[in-house]
C-alpha cells in the first residue's frame, strides 16, 4: 500500500508539472501557484493551480489518475463534478492521465471537464482562453496492451462475442464457446469493461459497444501469420466452385480449408470481382485444395493464394452461407479486407454495411 501511495504521489507531481509547463505556453495566463490537496485521499481532487485571466483569478481544480482508461475517467469525472458542486466557484475541473483515448477525452467534453495527458494531447476552455492540443501517437503501454487484446486467444472470444453483441455470457460458457481458458476471459473481460466496450448484467457480460471494438481492432488489425503460397489453377466457373466445395468438406471437429477475403466476400455480400481465389487453410487442407484444384506452384501468373495458418484453431471461426461453401467469419473476413489495399478497404466497408451493424 506504501509503494503504491508513493507511486501515486509521483503521478501527481508528474501531472501538476505537465499542467505548469502547458499554462506557461500560453502569455495570456499568470500561474499563481499549484496548491496540493492532502486533506482526503478520496475527495475527488489532487490540486488546484490558480490563475489569473486579464486580471480576472479562475482555478483548475485537477484529478490525476494512473489510468486513463474510460471507465477510470468517468468515475474521476464523477468525483470531480461532486467536488465542484459542494466546495468550487469560478473554477474549472480538470482530469489528468498518462494517455487518454478519443473515447476518453469524449467523456471529458461531455462532462463539461477539460483535460491533459502526458502525451501531450490537452484541451482547457474558461474565461476565454481556448488550448486544444492532439497527437497521434500512442503510449506504448496501451499498444501493447490492445496488441495483448487482440491475439489468436483473446480474439477467439472476441469473436465469439461479436455474432451476437447483445447476447449476455457467464465466464464459464464463453471459454467454452471460444475454446480458451478461464483465464483468457477473465483477462478479455476485465479489458472490454475498462475500455466501456462492453457492461455487466445480471444475466453476464455483453458488448455494448460492438462498433467502438471493431473500429480499434481493424485500426490495429494483423493478418493471421502463416505461409502465404500463391498457386495456379486452370479451374473456373462453375467447375473451380465444386471442385473447391468438395475439398472444403468438414470431416472433423472443424474445416480444413475455407474461403477468405474476397473470396469470402464473393458468397457473404459480394462486392465485384477478382480475378484471384482466396483461402485459409491447415496443412491438410492445403493437400486437399491442391487436389481437388489441381493446383500448380507459380512465382507468376498466380491466380490462387492460400495462407497455411500458424494458428488453426482461427479455422473454428467459419460460416457456410450456401451449401459446402466454407467461409472465414464476417468478422474476419471483414478484417482481412480491411489490409487487402484499397479494394479492398472498399469491400470492407460494403460487407460491413450489409452484415455488421448492430442496434445497442
């Protein structure tokens, strides 16, 4: 607990020392001094810098917080309207964090507080003085940890949640129905309700923002690693569809092979052609299309591409819109469009405005 208190003293020095140097900018502003509140640790204020505008004295009455992850910042917004309402006139709240997110710093403005990070993103509005400042960069905590979010084990159970965003899961079926561990969802779900993706009912968990999590994970998106092979076959039409139908037969606990990207898009909410066939696949189901496709090896003239993935268990997530016509899911189809070029950011978008809008 002491290291902890001193940790969160230093925050707080850092945060009142990023507040000075930032009202120094601006030549309209006088900073009196910054007075530190060590009455309450929980009275919803960690100092007070007072100023003076065109001779005119206001304060900023600032909370520092470790976390600048939304569902931090509303009980801190709360905290800090509670304080204003009981002990500050003329003053204006302010919230400080190591980063804050867009959602985070939307929550600010609606709640009328202005805010600063270390990164260097800022916004304070009183007595006319305007300071909006933002960068595009992230910390590299936070990437690190939307990065975390999003690998093969998490995603699984995001994709799981993602089918039906409204539907509410208890802890135990979820990894049952993601095929992970208990720890996997705890971790998944302690991250969604953080970042206010997703709310807690009596019945379990369930998104609440479906689109707000799909926006971050296609901005931060990798395709799934494996060996991406490009082939040629003298199928088409009709004939390369059956033929493929029949090689994507799912025999086992999951498919072997199955339609991805555009070729994915083809049967799920077609957006204009290609002229080459895209496929997920295990080693086994490379043998099979190979066969069944009468596939050839080509450093040119490619019209086939299969990624054998590293990760088979991402062949769980698949769909069969029309009969023996295996796809990778609407949400990961509607990913790997997302990195496929312009085309395919376009087909993307198409696919989603067809399949991937939810009422919440």
């Amino acid at each position: 607990m002491l290291k902890q208190h001193r940790s969160m003293k230093t925050f707080e020095n850092q945060a009142a020392q990023a507040l000075r140097l930032l009202l120094q900018q601006v030549p309209a502003l006088k900073l009196l001094d910054i007075e530190h509140d060590n009455s309450a640790p929980d009275s919803g204020v960690d100092f007070t810098a007072r100023l003076k505008v065109s001779g005119k004295r206001h304060a900023l009455v600032c909370e520092a917080k470790t976390s600048g992850q939304p569902r931090h910042v509303r009980n801190a917004l709360l905290s800090l309207r509670d304080y204003m309402s009981h002990h500050a006139q003329d003053a204006t709240p302010v919230l400080i964090a190591p980063y804050l997110s867009p959602d985070a710093q939307a929550l600010c403005r609606e709640h009328d507080a202005g805010f600063l990070d270390l990164e260097g993103n800022a916004r304070l509005v009183f007595d006319g003085i305007f300071i909006e400042r933002q960068v595009a960069s992230k910390p590299l905590a936070d990437r690190r940890a939307l990065r975390s979010l999003f690998k093969p084990k998490s995603a699984q159970v995001l994709r799981v949640m993602l089918r039906d965003p409204q539907r509410t899961w208890r802890v135990t079926e979820l990894a049952q129905a993601a095929a992970v561990s208990l720890g996997h969802v705890s971790n998944v779900r302690t991250a969604l309700l953080e970042r206010e993706w997703a709310q807690v009912a009596e019945q379990g968990l369930f998104l609440s923002e479906p689109d707000a999590l799909l926006d971050e994970w296609r901005a931060t998106y990798e395709p799934p690693p494996g060996r991406r092979l490009g082939f040629y076959t003298p199928l088409h039409g009709n004939a390369f569809e059956q033929a493929a139908r029949h090689a994507m037969r799912a025999e086992e606990e999951f498919p072997a092979a199955a339609f991805s990207s555009f070729s994915a898009a083809h049967w799920l909410a077609p957006y204009g052609r290609t002229g080459t066939q895209y496929f997920h696949a295990t080693a086994d189901g490379l043998e099979r299309l190979q066969s069944a496709l009468k596939l050839s090896l080509t450093d040119r003239g490619e019209n086939l591409i299969v990624t054998v993935l590293d990760d088979t268990d991402l062949m769980r997530d698949t769909q069969e819109p029309a009969p023996g016509a295996i796809c990778t899911s609407t949400i990961q189809t509607y990913l790997d469009l997302s990195k496929a070029g312009e085309r395919g950011r376009e087909a993307a978008d198409h696919l989603r405005r067809k399949l991937l809008t939810w009422k919440t």
